[in-house]
C-alpha cells in the first residue's frame, strides 16, 4: 500500500513537472514571436518581398550613398492593410529604413524607399546582409508578417558597388524597343578609356523616380530615348541632379529637343533644323587658338548610314563639327557638366585592334570590342569625370547655423570669481570666529556658506540653461535653377531643447535631413517614408541641448524665382520676384566682381557701378554686426572656392532670407532663426534704342586671342586656370573681351581699364587695333599697385557682331634690362605680374536691324 501510494504520488509530481515544463517552453516561443519591439506574430494574408536587383540597374547599391531598395507586397484579404516595412543591414541593427504604406483589398504593389548605405570595409567584400521586418498595424496592434519560410525576417542578400564614377543609361524601357548595342558600345569604351570598369547601369524601367537621392550612387547619366520627355517628375529629378554637380550627356540623334527644352528651361536656346544619315562622316576639331578655323579630321565610310541633327544653339561651346554643324557641344548647368552629341554614337568609336583586346583581357573589368576615336577622347575625359560634392559641403554651415543659438554655459572667469569670493569669505568667517573665541561654530557657519554659494552656481547654470527658448537655427544655401520653377536647397540645422523631448524629425515635404550623431547603439532610430512622399525619423532621441542635422531639399515653388535686369548710365536696374528677402548685404556677383545691390521695398533694386566692391569686400557696412559678421564669412569661404566661381561664370544676384523655411519640422514651441543665402540668375534684357549704358567690369569676360599680325599667342594670361602668370621679363597677351550678347548691338564710346599689378614690371603699355594693326594707346613707367587708362578712340574701340572688344597689354622694358631690381633681371625678386584686370565700357545701344 506505501508502495502504492508512493507510486501516485511520484506520477503526480511527474505530470506537474511535465506540465511546468511544457507551459516555460510556450512561454519561450511566444518571447520569441515577440521579440522584436515586443510585437505580435500571426499567420496574415498579406505576402512581401524585397528585390534585390534595383529598377536603377545593377550596380545601385554604392557605400556611403544614398540609394533605394524595391519591394512587392501582395494583399489577398478583402480589407485594406496598414504596414510598416524597415529594413537594416546586419551589422547597423540600430539605424533603418523603411517605409508606411495602405495596401488596398485584393492588391499587389510594387515600392521602394530611400536608404543611405553605410561605409563598410573593404574586407568585408562585395555582398551585404539585410534584414526586413513588415509590421501589419491595421487592427491597432502590430503584427509581425512571417516570410514563406515562416521566419519573422525577411533576409537578402544584397550585392555592392565598390567603385567611384558610376555611369547610368537611360534606353530601353519599351517592351518592343532593345537596348542600343551602340550606345552601350561607346559609352564603355570611353570608361576603359579613362581608366575604369567597363560596367555601366542601364535604367529600362518605365517610371523614373522623383526623388534626386535615388540617383545619388551614379557620376554620369547617359539619355538615349525620349521616354522623359512627358515624365514631369523624372525631368525634374534629371534637371536637379546634373545642377548639383551631375554629369548629362544626351544623344540627340536618339532623343528629341523637346527633353532639351523641358530639360534645361529657358536655358535652352537652339532648335533643330533637320536630321540627316550619312555614309560619309568627318570630324573636324571647332576652332581655337591655335587653329581658328580648326582642325580638319578623317574621313570614314559607313555601309549602313550614321544617323546625324542638325542644330542651331548659342550658350555652348562647340568643340567638334561635321559639314560645319555642330557634332559636339559642352556646357554648364548649375554645378553640372552638359554633353550634346547630335552625331550617332558608331561614328565616334573604332574596333579594338587584336593586341590591344588581348591586353585588355588581362585585367577583368577592362575589356571593350571598341576604343574612342580622338574626337571622342576628350569629351570622355568631359563628361565622365569624378562628380564633386555639393558647393555647400565646402562652407562651414555647420559653425554659422551654430552661432544663431545664444545659449551659453557659466564662463571660467564667473566660476573662479565665485569660488574665490567663497574662499575669502570662508577665510573671514574663520578669522571674526577666532577673534570671539568662538571656533567651534566654524563647521556649521561653513557648512552654511557652502549651501548659500552652491545654491548661487545652481541658479547661474539654470538660468543659463533655461533663459534661452528652445531654438530651430539653419544656415543654408540656395539655388533657383534658372529658366525654371525648381530651387534647391542644402544647408545645417541646429536644433537647441531645454529638455528632452519626443517630438519628430519629419519631413513633409521630402527632401534629406541627416542627424550628426547616427552612430549611437542606444536605441533604434527608423526613416520611414510615406505613400506621399514624406518621411520622418522614429525612435530619434530628441536629447535637452543642441543637436546637429545636414539636410538637403529641393521643391517646385509656387511663383518662378527670377531676377531680372537691364543696364542704364550708372549700371545696372532690374526687379526680384521670389521669396521675401532682406533688403541688406544683396551682391550682385561674377566670377570678375561683384557690385552692392540696394532693394526698395515692391522688390525692384539698383547696382551703381560705383558700388563695386574691391578685392575681399563683400559688405557695404560701416559697423559688422553679429548677423553681418555670419554673412561675411559665408561670402568669404564660397568666393574661395573655384567651383563656386565657375557658377558664377554668369551674372547672379545674392540675396539673403530671413524667414525662409527649410521645410522640416522639429516640434512645437521652438524659436526659428537663421540665414539663406539664394542665388538667382540674373536675365539681362537689351535696352531701349539710343539708351547710353555703363557696362561694368563684373560683366566683362575676357579670354586670349591672336596678336593682330597672326602669330600664335604667348601671353601671361591663362585662360584655363583664369589667372595670370607671374613674368621676369618683358611680355605681351592680347584679350577678347566679350560684352554681354544680351545687349548687342552696342556702340562703344570710351572706356577705362585698370589694372593692379605688383613687382618691378617697369612699363605698363596698353595696345589696340587699327586697321589690323597694333597701335599704342597708352603707357606708364613703374606702375604702384592700381593705375587707370581711359580710352575713347572709337575705332580701337569697335564692338564686333558677336559682342567682342579686343585689347593688347604689354609688360616689362628692355632697354632696363640691365638695371637692378628692374624688368629683365631674371631672379625672384624681380618677378611682377598682374593680379587684377577691369574693363569699364560706355556704350549706347543701337538699332539692331543695321550695324553702325
């Protein structure tokens, strides 16, 4: 009967034990199904999938860029669904992307979302691992979507881009229409030409993105249909990239000028005549210095005819020609870099010779069946150059937007002096309870001196904390794509909270925002894009002091941005349509200068030419300001950049906004401050008949030409660098200078040059044209820094058809070639050169149906 009993009993605990066990394993699964976010896991109707292969072609997935990643979701319940897709790679769980999304009833959808790609190493190879979770949300409980394989994460593998220069082919997108072979043929030959892979990205698929971020991996973009020409979202995207330093190349003999047009705005100033096929193809080099009627190229014969557009354009340079219409045209776009080709693309290459294809087998990567013909050498080196950062990632932004926000912690100086006054009064407290004999009271009196200056620094620290409102503060620069309605954006926002707060970065009108801190393992941070093209960031600590963000927008405005201005005697007089702006610190810049602008109050301005600036002034104040002061750095570090004189090769007017919003949103009950700086490019318009004008230096380009009698040109002006040459002996340059077209006709009535010049050049002589001849029209002996020439000899001063004005200037003496510490004594210390050249020209503009 024990036995018995004794047996029950053990078979009871037994079950209770097996009981206990199976229920902690339950326990375990449902952990697991809940462990990401604490989150639910259920069977679901929906089905997802992630593409690993991107719309953007092949190599799309470049580190440290911004790309997208594409996924399908299917819906087979009969009620929409609310999800949340992100996505992470392995070895960043902590920073996502993703994207909120409906899926209607009985749907399928195909999506994407911007990622930024970390950096990774090198030896990490050329494969990714990311990771995706979908979250159903729709019945107010999230739900996490198991994968076919019923796993909780949907995991690839994702294939990277290791390389820089990245070269894009927009052909192909019609099911009936191939990829041309040609096309891609040429433009792999010019990457193995200039030293890269043969791998190119074809982008066949038919809806372009509307979001410039999505073509951030890719260096240059090759269009070779017309499929953008009714895509107002991709023309616009296109348009936004090549003006913030992307590389365009269009073939025009595949693409209509109709994308021209739509493309560049009013830009675009040419029209096609007619289109032709040729059997018979020679490239001539445009003219040039050395060859001004150019350079005859080869003849070649094709069995199966080149197809070629005729086209009329001004605004480009033409650096090749066939039957003297242009075959090869470059020009600038914002930042960017514009290649016109109107001949097709098998006229431009030639077969790989045989040792050369063997060769190139040796090194993976670098085979092509073709090699550019050397017309095509120099284009390739054109347009297929490394893409440059933003101008704006040039300027310390950063430092600027910082300086709006006027919190500030308690000064060394006030610590000390309070700490002391602390230790004198302590000391006097000790000494008075001395002299009373009463010592023993010094513990709490110091005790009590403690408190009183603790609780003192406690209230400086507050009050320095908490006396300065929470604060939005951005500095930004500003780019109003001429001809068009779009403005770009990039700038620095600094965000200053009293305390932590659980507001959201968003962005409800698109665009890029990138806090400074994204390594934190903390917490969680996810971009999550929505159906409507806003984003924002979740899970971002919203930390009590400042926090920095880069961020980057580009948006349609409502009313075109313009500046428009003509000239009159006293320079120039024009209106600015566009956001409201500030009525101070306005420039209107060149490369050449920059003149002072001042506003009225319905926006019409004046730019005197007395207002020009001299080297390093930007301001025209008395008294600089913290605000000014901001300014003047700003102007200092963009016109130090060579690309940003580049931008201004023509006129644009420098305006700064006050109350510009970035568009991004941070919270409520923040303080918004800040600069933007907006450059507009300025549309010159002729003139009445018979107006006198003052053109001033700032619209005067000048570059070399030939000396009169036709020898090739040896000067010390570098038109390349735009720079002069330092000289050690006597020396002669003869310049083009090239009044704005926008005005012509115009006839010239007098003119003054100065010029700046340091070391012993000993004689200064300034030449012109007679009768095809060189003439002397003015000299002086031993020049001291900037000296003036005024001339009025109306036939030196002839203004051809094209706007050109020609001019010699000579250097040096050598009849003091022996003299010390003058021209012609070759050393360093006698070396001079010119560091600075103006041209002002009165002129009166004329009837433009007959030349005077």
């Amino acid at each position: 009967m024990i036995v018995i009993r004794f047996l029950a009993h053990s078979i009871r605990l037994l079950t209770a034990l097996l009981f206990l066990v199976a229920a902690q394993q339950a326990h375990a699964v449902d952990g697991i199904n809940s462990a990401e976010d604490g989150q639910i896991a259920a069977e679901s109707s929906v089905r997802f999938s992630i593409e690993t292969n991107s719309r953007l072609g092949n190599f799309a997935f470049v580190p440290d860029r911004w790309g997208e990643f594409q996924f399908r979701v299917e819906n087979r319940s009969g009620a929409a669904r609310k999800l949340l897709c992100t996505t992470y790679f392995a070895d960043h769980p902590t920073l996502q992307y993703g994207r909120q999304l409906t899926v209607p009833a009985r749907s399928r959808l195909q999506l994407s979302h911007p990622v930024r790609l970390p950096l990774f190493e090198t030896s990490t190879g050329t494969t990714a691992n990311i990771h995706t979770l979908v979250i159903d949300e729709s019945e107010g409980k999230e739900v996490l979507i198991k994968n076919d394989s019923g796993q909780l994460r949907h995991d690839r593998s994702l294939v990277l881009t290791n390389t820089d220069r990245n070269t894009g082919i927009i052909a192909g997108w019609r099911h009936t229409s191939h990829i041309p072979q040609d096309v891609v043929d040429l433009v792999v030959a010019n990457r193995v030409n200039q030293g890269l892979n043969n791998r190119v990205t074809v982008i066949g698929d038919q809806f372009l993105p509307a979001n410039e971020t999505s073509y951030d991996y890719l260096d240059h973009i090759v269009i070779a249909d017309d499929r953008v020409a009714d895509d107002v979202a991709a023309l616009a995207m296109l348009r936004r990239w090549v003006h913030s330093g992307g590389n365009l190349w269009i073939m025009l003999d595949r693409v209509d000028a109709e994308v021209l047009e739509r493309l560049l705005g009013d830009q675009f100033a040419g029209r096609v005549v007619g289109r032709v096929r040729k059997t018979s193809v020679r490239i001539d080099k445009g003219p040039n210095l050395a060859s001004p009627k150019g350079e005859p190229g080869n003849t070649v014969e094709y069995d199966e005819p080149v197809e070629m557009v005729q086209l009329l354009i001004s605004g480009m340079r033409i650096v090749n020609t066939v039957d003297g219409w242009p075959a090869a045209l470059t020009g600038s776009f914002g930042e960017g870099r514009v290649l016109l080709t109107t001949l097709g693309a098998r006229a431009w290459v030639n077969p790989t010779p045989e040792a050369k294809r063997l060769e190139m087998e040796k090194t993976p990567g670098s085979e092509s069946a073709f090699l550019p013909n050397s017309r095509m050498e120099d284009l390739a080196a054109y347009v297929l150059a490394r893409r440059e950062p933003e101008i704006a990632k040039t300027v310390s932004l950063e430092s600027q937007a910082v300086k709006h926000v006027s919190y500030k912690v308690p000064t060394w100086g006030l610590i000390v002096a309070t700490m002391s006054t602390f230790l004198v009064l302590l000391l006097v407290a000790a000494v008075g309870l001395q002299r009373l004999d009463r010592l023993e009271h010094f513990g709490w009196c110091g005790s009590l001196l403690a408190v009183v200056f603790g609780f003192i620094l406690t209230g400086i620290g507050v009050s320095n904390r908490y006396g300065v409102p929470g604060t939005v503060a951005g500095s930004h620069l500003l780019r109003a794509i001429g001809g068009t309605d779009d403005l770009r954006a990039e700038g620095v926002t600094a965000v200053y909270r009293t305390d932590e707060g659980v507001s959201l970065a968003q962005m409800p009108q698109g665009g890029k925002l990138w806090p400074e801190k994204t390594d934190s393992t903390a917490s969680t941070r996810r971009l999550i894009a929505s159906d409507l093209g806003s984003s924002r960031w979740d899970g971002l600590p919203q930390e009590a002091g400042l926090s920095l963000y880069t961020d980057a927008l580009s948006q349609t405005h409502v009313e075109r941005v313009e500046a428009i201005a003509t000239l009159d005697s006293a320079g120039l007089v024009g209106i600015y349509r566009g956001p409201e702006a500030s009525r101070q610190d306005a420039l209107l810049a060149t490369r050449n200068g920059r003149i002072g602008v001042k506003f009225s109050s319905d926006g019409e301005f004046v730019a005197k030419s007395e207002d020009t600036f001299g080297e390093g002034q930007f301001l025209d104040a008395t008294y600089v300001g913290d605000q000014q002061d901001r300014r003047l750095k700003i102007f200092q570090e963009l016109f130090a950049n060579a690309r940003w004189k580049n931008y201004l090769d023509h006129p644009h007017l420098l305006v700064w906004l006050d109350k510009w919003d970035s568009g991004f949103n941070f919270g409520d009950g923040l303080t918004r401050q800040g600069d933007a700086l907006l450059a507009i490019r300025l549309n010159l318009t002729r003139p009445p008949k018979g107006t006198e004008v003052l053109i001033p230096s700032m619209l005067v380009n000048f570059s070399t030409r030939r000396p009169p009698d036709g020898t090739l040109p040896a000067g010390f002006w570098d038109d390349l660098r735009k720079e002069w040459q330092e000289r050690s002996s006597p020396s002669t340059t003869w310049l083009r200078f090239q009044l704005p077209r926008e005005l012509l006709p115009l006839s010239a009535k007098k003119a003054r040059l100065e010029v700046r010049v340091t070391g012993p050049i000993g004689r200064l002589e300034i030449l012109g044209i007679r009768d095809n001849a060189s003439v002397s029209l003015a000299s002086v002996v031993d020049p001291a820094n900037t000296v003036g020439f005024d001339l009025d000899d109306s036939d030196v001063l002839a203004i051809s058809q094209d706007g050109d004005l020609s001019l010699g200037i000579s250097g040096g003496d050598t009849s003091r070639s022996q003299t010390p510490n003058l021209t012609g004594a070759i050393s360093a210390a006698n070396t001079w050169r010119i560091e600075s050249l103006d041209l002002h020209v009165w002129a009166t503009a004329t009837d433009s149906t007959k030349e005077d």
